[in-house]
C-alpha cells in the first residue's frame, strides 16, 4: 500500500481507512449534486451559484429597495443591512415574491426596527420597491411591489404568518 | 485501491495540520466578529422571515433567538481558541465545527445563500479527526493528517469547479459573453470597478478568464512546485481583484488555499529565527545572573532534526 515509509509514518488501519473513503466519496457526490441539481436548501451542498445567472448585455439591471412613512410624517429609505435593521437587502430580495403574496411579512420588518433602532421614528407605512435600469440606455423605472399599513406602529407585534407561506 | 489510498490519505506531516489549526481556528475569530455577524441581530428577526434549512431541520437545531446566538457565540469563541492553542483537538475542534455549522447556517437561513463557507466547514469539520498534532511533527508523517489535508484541498477546489458548472447550469453557456459583471459593479461599485463596468469587452474578457481557470482548478489537486505557487498567486490575485472592484473577499475559501502548502517548513523558519536571536544574545550577554540557555537551544534543534 506504500503507506510505511519510514520510521516517522503513521498508516491508518483498515477501518479507518475505510470511513476517511466513504466520507471523502459522499461529500464529493453531494456537493457535486447540489451544483448540478439541487437548491439553496441544500446548504452546505447548496450550488456555488453566486453570480452564476446570467444578464444579458441589453437587458435590466433590477435593485430592491424598501421605503417608509414614518410616524413623523417623513418618508425614508428603509437601512437594509446586518449593521443596521438587521436583515440584509438580498435576504428580502430572496423573500420578495412571498412578501408580494403575503404583504403582512412587512409587519415584522416594522417589529425588526423597532427592536433594532428604537431611536429612530417609528415606520406607519412601508413600500417594497424594485428600480429596474436599462443598462443601455441608463434610464430607470420605479415599481411599487407591495404596500403595508403597520398595525400599531409605536408598538407593533409581529405577524405571526407561518414560516413556511410562500 | 492504493492509488486511490495515496491520492485520497497521502503520508503527510503532523506538523502542518498544527500550523494549518492556527491559521483555520484564529480565523473562525475574524469569521464570526467580523465577516458573518448576521446570526446576531438575525436573533431579533421575527420568526416568520425565518426560512429554515435543511441541515438545521435535521440537526433540530431551533429559530435564532435574542440569547441563544449570544451563547453560541461564546461557544465558538471559547472552543476555537482552546483548539487554536492546540488543547483538546477533538472535543474543541467538534465542538467549534457543530457550532459554526449552527453559525453559519443561521446567516444563510434567511434567503440569501451564499457559498464561500464550503471547504471552511469541511475543515472545521475534518482537522479534529487528527488528534494531537504538534509544530514540531515535522518528520512524522501520517496518514490521518493526509486526509485532513486532502479534504480541505478537495473542498477548496470544489467551490471553484462547481462555480463553474452552476454558471452553465443557472446562466447557460453564454454566460461569459452576458452582463453579469456588470450587473455587479453596478450594484457594488468600488475602486476601479465602474471604470471596469464601462467598459463591456474588457469584462467579458475577465468573464472567459474565470470560467476557465474555475473549470481547471481541479488540476491544483496534482499541481507541484513552482506550477502550484503560480495557481495559487493566481487564486489569491483574483481574490483580492474581486475585493478591490466589489468588496467581495472570500476570506473563507483563501484561508484554506494555506493547505496547499508546505507549511510544516515555518517551523524551520521559526527555529531559524531563534537561533539567531540566541546567538546575537551569547554575543552581548545580559548582565546579571548567568542564565545557561544552552540546555534548551540544542533540544529544540534536536527535536525538530530527529522527528
């Protein structure tokens, strides 16, 4: 087997050996089927897709954005990040098509700030939007993809919809 | 079966699993204080944005709450550094993998799935399988840290080839000659990236260059020498290209590009400094109580001679 070749060599018995093949075979399969047909919820054998779509060259470059009325009357863009309300714009871009069917999920975006950044004026209304830009022409368009009226906006509750509606 | 055998456990040094634990554990440290801190505030996030992973399913691992990402935290912090320092390298070592795999999968169970953490969680998950391995295991070499060491070579290169095929499997062939670049450059512009953006021949140039060189990087699996420095330096310039015009690092796919190299060699390297140092001190000795420190300089050399 080639394995002792000197003094300082530690070869594996059998067994051992055995377990180490298995494994490195089932982690190469997996992975390789989570590329080649599974999804994210695969994860950690979830296909290396980032950046793996493709845009076409005359195409539209699209970027979720969220909007608020806030208690004080003022309209503000909502701070999508880890650092500041806690969610990440590409995990609501993720959950936009069951935010467009559940619109309520915006209700625990409004529990979410309040939570994270009690400081700041409280959300009465909240947009979901998407700008769509040309990438010839640089033009953009606005799209309003769901609208939510907070439910008690000083001391909203979450929504309470399922984890698992779409 | 023993080609197979070799390729798969090749006899390598204990040696740089050690050196490899001191770079892969300080680094869940930077990971989870720095690059993946989502599992934090994902704590305050009302459950129903939660959507859940499989692997958490299984492993019946609960919806983050306000504490219990705090205490995982703590859990990892602790076990990375006892494992770091080499103590207890099975139970720390398990223990901080299960925990990043909480970790990591709590960041990612939120919709957005991203894919560098790969061969990070395959080394977390196979450098405790060694057992005790020292710096200065330079010549004992086992199969046990062969495999170890193989498994994070293997994870690293499967991200890179199977980036490859989900372009072709999400973009289509004609990936390389789209917008997708662009697309990102717009979205995160930094440094030279819009000037790279305006610029559609030059990324669809840079487009072929990594679908290609994401196809071939299995080929570092048999790569030696000079051949595999020079993909190596090639990796980490396109990492660090993708972080100027981005911001997109990947530091936890580049940290276990370190199991490509010998790195059982820095103990010499270590030694070597010392030496010196011992010997610029015989020249100028302290004054003082005479402190006999050749007792221990001859050892250590010993050691690393006739392991």
């Amino acid at each position: 087997m080639g394995a002792m070749t000197g003094a300082g060599s530690r070869s594996l018995p059998w067994y051992a050996v055995g377990w180490r093949l298995v494994v490195t075979f089932a982690v190469v399969v997996t992975v390789a089927l989570g590329t080649l047909v599974g999804n994210d919820g695969w994860w950690p054998f979830a296909p290396m897709s980032q950046y793996a779509f493709s845009v076409k060259n005359d195409g539209v470059i699209n970027s979720l954005t969220m909007d608020a009325l806030t208690v004080d009357g003022e309209v503000v863009r909502v701070p999508l990040s880890k650092e500041k309300i806690g969610i990440e714009r590409s995990e609501i871009e993720g959950q936009a098509p069951r935010i467009v069917n559940n619109p309520g999920l915006l209700q625990d975006v409004a529990v979410l700030h309040r939570r994270r950044l009690p400081d700041e004026a409280a959300y009465r209304t909240i947009w979901l939007r998407n700008t769509q830009r040309d990438i010839r022409t640089r033009s953009e368009t606005v799209l309003t993809l769901a609208t939510w009226n907070v439910v008690d906006p000083l001391d909203p509750q979450p929504s309470g919809i399922p984890q698992d509606a779409r | 079966m023993n080609a197979l055998r070799s390729f798969l456990a090749p006899t390598l040094p204990l040696a740089r699993v050690a050196w490899l634990r001191r770079i892969i554990y300080p680094f869940v440290w930077l990971d989870v204080l720095w690059i993946v801190t989502d599992p934090i505030p994902h704590g305050d996030v009302p459950p129903s944005l939660y959507r859940g992973l499989a692997v958490r399913s299984l492993l019946g691992m609960p919806a983050p709450s306000h504490t219990y990402v705090r205490v995982l935290l703590v859990v990892i912090l602790v076990s990375s550094a006892v494992a770091a320092f080499g103590k207890l390298p099975r139970l720390a070592g398990f223990v901080c993998a299960v925990g990043m795999l909480d970790w990591v999968s709590n960041a990612f169970a939120y919709s957005k799935v991203d894919h560098d953490h790969f061969a990070l969680m395959v080394a977390l998950f196979v450098l405790p399988t060694v057992g005790r391995a020292s710096t200065r295991d330079v010549d004992v070499r086992s199969e046990a840290a062969g495999w170890a060491i193989r498994m994070v070579q293997i994870g690293a290169v499967s991200i890179y080839a199977l980036s490859a095929w989900a372009k072709m499997r999400f973009g289509g062939w004609g990936w390389a000659n789209g917008a997708t670049l662009i697309w990102a450059l717009t979205r995160r512009p930094n440094g030279i990236g819009p000037w790279v953006g305006s610029h559609p021949a030059l990324t669809h140039a840079l487009q072929w260059t990594v679908l290609i060189a994401e196809f071939c990087a299995p080929i570092l699996l048999w790569l030696k020498g000079r051949a595999l420095y020079a993909a190596l330096l090639f990796w980490a310039g396109f990492h660090l290209s993708t972080y100027v015009m981005l911001k997109i690092h990947f530091l936890p796919l580049v940290v276990c590009l370190f199991a490509f190299l010998p790195l059982e060699r820095l103990g010499s390297v270590r030694d070597r400094v010392r030496g010196r140092s011992a010997r610029l001190e015989r020249r100028d000795p302290p004054r003082g109580p005479v402190v006999d420190d050749r007792a221990a300089l001859p050892a250590a050399g010993h050691q690393t001679g006739a392991s």
